[in-house]
C-alpha cells in the first residue's frame, strides 16, 4: 500500500489533462494481474514498476480524480481512484491482500486484493483476484474464493455473512479464469457438464448480469420431537402422562413425518397451542365453576346449619373428621366449615408438631403434611402459613392443582 497522495497545487495528480466530462464517475478502478511489462504495456506505456504503474492511472484519468488506495501483491495491483471534488466524502478505508498460490498460499502470483471504503454514505468493497487456470481446475479456484474471503476479513467484515450483505455494492474483478459453458442447446439436451438438468434462465449471456452467493447449512427447524397424546400431553418411555407438562410448537415435530413443508413450524405453534390452551382454560372453568356452585350453597345455608369453629385443631385428621362429620344425624357430609382470618392465623406456625394452614381461592388447607415433600422444600409454604397465599401460589401453581389436596381440606375461609 502506497502513502497517501497529497493534492496540492500542482502536483502531479492536479497536473494532468483532461478534467472530468459532467456524468463521468465518482470513483474509478484499476486492477492488473500476471506480469508487469505487460501490465504497463495495457495502459498504454512502457516501462516498469509500481511508480510507472500509478503514473499512467493518473494520466489517463486526469488532474480531476485523486488516488484513495494503492495495493500491490506480486504481479497483483488494485488502484482506487475518487474525483477530487469527492475525495473528502471518503471515509472508512480499509485494505487486505491475500495470497494463495502455491502450497499453502506461500506465492503471491495467484492470490486477491481488497479495498473497502464509504463514498458518503455509500459503502463499497473492490476484490480484485487473479484464481488458479485451466478448466479442471473448478475446484480449486472456489477454494482460492474461499482463502481470499477467510484472510481478507478484516477488510471485508465475518464470513458468516455474505460481502453482499455488508456493502451496497460489491465489485470482484481480475483474472477469475472461470468458464461459463452452458446454452440453450445443454438444456435442450437435458443435461450439461456440470450434470443440471434445469435451466429456467438460460441461455446465458456473456452481456448479462450475473449474481453469485455463498450458501452455508444452519440447523432452522426440528424434524423429530416428543412424544405426547391428542390432547397435547407429554408422555413418559413408559406411555403415562407427566402431569402439568404439554407439547406446542416445534417440540412436535415429526408428525408430518420424516420431512416438513414451509410454515409446518408455525402451524405447530398455532395448532397444538391452541389444543393446550383450549383444554387447560377448559378445565380452569370447571374448577371455577366448583368453587362458585360451593360458595352459593355455603351462603344460602341457614345460620343455624354453621358449626362453630372450635378453639384449635390437634391435627389434619382431626380437621378432616371434623369437616366430614354428618350433619342432623342424617349421613350426610356438612358444608365447608367457616374459618375466620383469626383462626387461621392461630394455626399458621408451621413448626415441627404444629397445623400448618394456609388460604387458598377462598378454602383454608392444613399443608403440616405436605411440608417435607414439597419438592421446593417447605419454606416456601410456611411463609404463607396463617395467612392467604392465593397471590403467590398462583404466580407458580394453578387452582386445578388442589384437587389433590382434599383430604387436608380445613374449611372455607370467611371473607
């Protein structure tokens, strides 16, 4: 890479003739590969080196345009030039060589240049590359492409995402050495060297405008899944259903078998989601339809019908039988007891021995049991106890889940 140029008055780059025709360029291009005579001869000069190089670039554009990069490698030179008048609208330059001929890239005669800049607000990239000849050679010159995007990174950006997608333009230029070798005649035929059998584009002309872009695998969607019922259950190896465990989403994949069309992913979501949801708000409206129907008959009893609470409860057992206990000598189970805040305050202790109630959806329970098992260990439930834990319950559980809990049903907590 040269030193930047100056652009004083009269220097060599403002000495030149003609100046720029209006429409001409903002920016302009030199790239040269193989050998130097040759190079300097197709600009229209003799003579050698990268001095000559830059001297015959300057001449032929004119004193209106001003070099913003020079790189060399090898026989490899890649020039930018810029109009004058646009030279402080330039901004960003980066620079990178690569070189990738011989074994292990250590020639430079095959190999690529990089020039990345802004033009205002106008990001472009310049890959000038000279990739390995002859037309068996296919191979190797996508790995050259390869070598020359990996070690020009830090001009070109990462390359998990495309110079396409980081530049508004990208211009790749030099001695490619690829051969397009496919018209309407192989597609006719059905076939051509590269083995296509589809061509809805061709023929292909040497005039028209061509777009390569780099593919790369990603893992976007999962084929398989778990197993789980019609109703959206997860099942266990053994085929039981895990309670409070439901499949939605891509999780289910694998019922459309071994492969998937486009929006499979999104009909998981939307199907078995609806199947989940729909079957819980189902059952949350059973339950809540319990507990109304609980609530009026409580209310609707005579005032004489109520059992007076008594001073304590020795145990959960006892609470139970005193619950369950017939009313009128007719075998019928009583109402839900009234348990006044008072009272439940009285057995929240929750200590080894002690009731531990707590209120729960307007019902009072006695977890003392429950405690050692809980599996997030009994703090969490003795916290509450001797007071109404509906709020923080519901930020973890779900009413339905008291079902379970019937046999250390105390009562029904007044309001």
């Amino acid at each position: 890479e040269s030193p930047e140029p100056t652009e004083k008055a009269g220097s060599a780059y403002s000495a030149y003739e003609p100046a720029p025709t209006p429409g001409s360029p903002h920016s302009s291009v030199g790239d040269t590969e193989e050998r130097e005579e040759e190079s300097a001869a197709a600009v229209g000069g003799g003579g050698k080196g990268h001095a000559e190089w830059e001297e015959m670039l300057a001449r032929r554009l004119g004193r209106g345009y001003v070099p913003v990069r020079h790189v060399r490698l090898w026989e490899m030179r890649l020039s930018v030039y810029v109009k004058a008048s646009q030279r402080a609208n330039v901004t960003k330059v980066h620079v990178a060589s690569a070189a990738t001929g011989g074994p292990g890239g250590m020639l430079g005669n095959k190999g690529g240049l990089v020039v990345r800049l802004r033009l205002g607000a106008t990001s472009l990239a310049f890959v000038s590359c000279h990739l390995a000849a002859h037309s068996h050679m296919l191979s190797r010159r996508n790995h050259n492409c390869s070598e020359l995007l990996r070690e020009t990174a830090s001009a070109l950006g990462p390359r998990h995402l495309t110079a396409a997608a980081q530049f508004d333009h990208v211009f790749w230029l030099g001695d490619l050495n690829y051969r397009t070798d496919l018209n309407a005649a192989a597609a006719a035929a059905g076939g051509d060297v590269f083995g296509k059998t589809v061509f809805p584009h061709a023929p292909l002309l040497a005039s028209a405008e061509l777009w390569a872009g780099r593919i790369v695998p990603v893992l976007h969607y999962t084929m398989g899944g778990i197993t789980f019922a019609a109703d959206g259950a997860v099942l266990s190896a053994a085929g039981e259903r895990i309670g409070g465990l439901h499949a939605a989403g891509e999780v289910t994949g694998g019922v459309h078998g071994n492969n998937r069309l486009g929006g499979n992913s999104l009909l998981e979501c939307t199907v078995f989601g609806s199947i989940v949801g729909n079957k819980l708000a189902a059952k949350a409206a059973e339950a809540r339809r319990a507990r109304d129907a609980a609530s009026t008959a409580a209310a609707s009893a005579p005032a004489a019908a109520a059992v007076a609470a008594p001073a304590s409860v020795a145990s959960p057992a006892a609470a139970a039988a005193d619950f369950a206990a017939p009313s009128d000598g007719g075998g019928a189970a009583s109402e839900p007891r009234a348990v006044s805040a008072s009272e439940l305050k009285a057995h929240g202790g929750c200590g080894e021995g002690e009731p531990c109630w707590v209120g729960l959806y307007g019902r009072v329970y006695d977890f003392a049991s429950f405690l050692d098992e809980h599996p997030a260990g009994p703090t969490s439930i003795s916290d509450l106890g001797g007071a109404d834990g509906t709020v923080a319950f519901e930020h973890i559980h779900n009413e339905a889940m008291l079902s379970e809990f019937d046999d250390v049903l105390i009562g029904r907590l007044e309001a």
